[in-house]
C-alpha cells in the first residue's frame, strides 16, 4: 500500500494460521512486495540503485518458480519458505 | 535506508523473514545501505501491550523510507475496545496508504491458472463500504432492529481523482490503458462522482486510453479474456473501495503495462 510520501510492501494474502510455524508458506508475495517498494523508493527518493533490486528480484522469482525444483509445496515442490527465500536470494548474488 | 519490519500474525514473521533474508542480499549485490528496525504488532504486540497496535508504532512508521509488514489475523482479534485494532486499517488511514497496488501476472510455467494476465490492480482503500475508515467520527454501519443492518458507502472526489491519477501514471509505463472498474448504472451519484473524476484525470493523459466496465462484467471477462478485458491488449484497473467484489461495490481498475 502506497500514499504520496510513505510505502508499506504487504502481502496480499492472508495469514493462513493453519501451516503456521511450519516453513510451508509461499513467500513470493511477500518478496515481490517488498520489490514493489525498492521500485516505489526509486521513484519517489530518487534512489537509481533500488528499481535495479527490485527488478533484479522479480527475475530472480521468477527464475525460481520456473524452476520445479525450486517450488514451494503448493506448487508441487519440495522447498520450505526459508529456503525458497535463500534460493531467490542466492540469484541475485554477483 | 531504514526500514520498519512488522512481522505480524500466522506465516508472517516466516514470509518476512524470507523477503528480508532476499533484500540483505539484494543490499550487498546493489549497495543500498539498507537498516531494519524490528517492532511486534497483532497478537505478539496484544500479548505483551494490550493492544495488536500500538499508537507509537504508527507514529514511529512515518519517520522511515518504508514499511514491511506481514500478515494479520485480524478476524481473530478481540473487539476494538479489548485491543483488537485493525492494523491494516489503521495504516491505511492513519498514514494515508491509500493506493492497494495489486499486480496479478500470470506464469505460464507454472502451468495453472489463466494464461496471459498481466495487470494491476489499483483499489482506492481509504473509503468507500469500510465501517471502520469512512467516518469522521462513529462507524460505518447500524442496526436499527436485531434483524435490520444498514451500511453507508463514502465515495469522494478527492479519494477518486488520486487513485485515478496514480492508475493514469503507471499505465503510461506500461500498455497505456486504463479500465475504470464500477457499478454507475445503479450507484449513479457514488460511482457516477468516481467515473466523473476519472474522466477529468484521463484528460490530463491523452496518451492513456481509458475504457470502463461494470463490475460484475470485469468479473466475468477476468475469467473468460484475462488477456483483453475489453479490447486488445492489457491493461491497469483502477477500483474506488469495495471490501467485496461483487455487485453493489463500485470499483475502477485501469490497466496499463507496457
């Protein structure tokens, strides 16, 4: 959610108490959240070095998903939420 | 950059705790200098404050380059007056978060769901049927009698002319289109003010098109011509508040992607 002067990256799901503290959860929501904010920051501070992150890490979600041995269980993967976010984030590494 | 991390209710902390373990990597990768402060908030914050949010929180989140914050189970929290605050609700309003940026893309390799989506959702979350963020002062709601509930929707000029204009600025980086999503035939002061202000934005973006469609019709073209929801290519929507989708809630998407 976003204003004029202020952002908050916020999944859009909800908080699915059933598989908590399970390591179940699909983060890319999450991530792609907080993508959205390094874009709104680019935007809104001036920061050129943020809309390249947050483009960088939709890529990199999406090279995850694309991969079926890097999926969350409700894609039909093996992967945890912790290592779903390691796995994404090993992609941007240099 | 300092950042407010709210890890919240459920899978919350888990899912942030992921998204942040990709940002100090995308930090050491892109040097952003990034910091992050942790506060508790829902039921972490119930169980040691008394309440899921306190008001130095939200006080405190003005003062950082963002905010993340994880998820809430807020149908679970007691009343209002037992501390259950609405912590979506109150950032919203209290910070005037008023723009529910909702990308929704389809990935064809993942093979399920409707191919060839690629929009955004842009829903006005500051007003309209919410009881707890339409009122000055009291609730959006009543009874009259145990049987009887009437709700009170507020649509403003101000509120529709932002979102329009934030709907306007990101179709002109992506397709260039707008569709204003509504339910005017029947609402026509409230949704007929929305698509009136909607329709003043537009011509500041003669670049942008704008077309418009029922709700229940959107609805049925989401599902049936993802892709297209009225002509060629895709698109931005843009909705005035509605906390349903259906019928009797006005909305607008625009749609723009390039």
């Amino acid at each position: 959610m976003a204003g004029d002067t202020l952002c908050c990256a916020q999944a859009q799901h909800g908080s699915a108490p059933d598989i908590q503290g399970q390591d179940k959860a699909n983060p890319t929501s999450m991530i792609l959240s907080v993508a959205m904010l390094l874009n709104w920051l680019g935007e809104h501070r001036g920061q050129p070095s943020c809309p390249r992150a947050g483009a960088a890490i939709d890529a990199a979600v999406d090279a995850v998903l694309a991969d079926p041995a890097t999926r969350t269980a409700d894609l039909g993967g093996a992967l945890g939420c912790r290592a779903f976010g390691a796995a994404a984030a090993k992609r941007l590494e240099r | 950059m300092r950042f407010l991390v709210l890890p919240g209710d459920g899978i919350g902390p888990e899912i942030v705790a992921s998204a942040i373990d990709v940002l100090r990597q995308a930090d050491r990768t892109y040097g952003l200098d990034l910091a992050f402060d942790y506060e508790d908030v829902g039921f972490a914050s119930l169980e040691k404050h008394g309440t899921t949010l306190r008001e130095s929180v939200l006080e405190q989140a003005r003062g950082y380059d963002g905010i993340i914050l994880g998820t809430q189970s807020h149908a679970d929290y007691p009343a209002p007056e037992q501390g259950g605050r609405n912590i979506s609700a109150a950032f919203r309003c209290d910070l005037d978060l008023y723009a529910n940026v909702r990308p929704a893309r389809s990935r064809p390799f993942l093979g399920r769901g409707a191919h060839g989506m690629d929009l955004v959702i842009m829903r006005e979350a500051t007003e309209g049927f919410y009881p707890d963020r339409n009122m000055h002062q009291g609730w959006g709601e009543m009874m009259p009698s145990p049987d009887m509930a009437i709700s009170v929707r507020k649509i403003t000029a101000h509120c529709s002319e932002r979102i329009a204009r934030r709907a306007f600025e990101l179709a002109r980086k992506r397709r260039g289109r707008v569709t204003a999503i509504h339910k005017a035939n029947s609402f026509h002061m409230t949704d007929g003010l929305f698509l009136r202000e909607v329709r003043k934005v537009a011509a500041d973006f003669p670049d942008v098109v704008l077309d418009d469609l029922l709700v229940d019709a959107s609805t049925a073209y989401l599902v049936r011509d993802p892709r297209a929801s009225t002509s060629s290519s895709p698109p931005i929507s843009m909705a005035t508040s509605c906390p349903t989708w259906p019928a009797n809630c006005p909305a607008a998407w625009a749609w723009p992607d390039p």
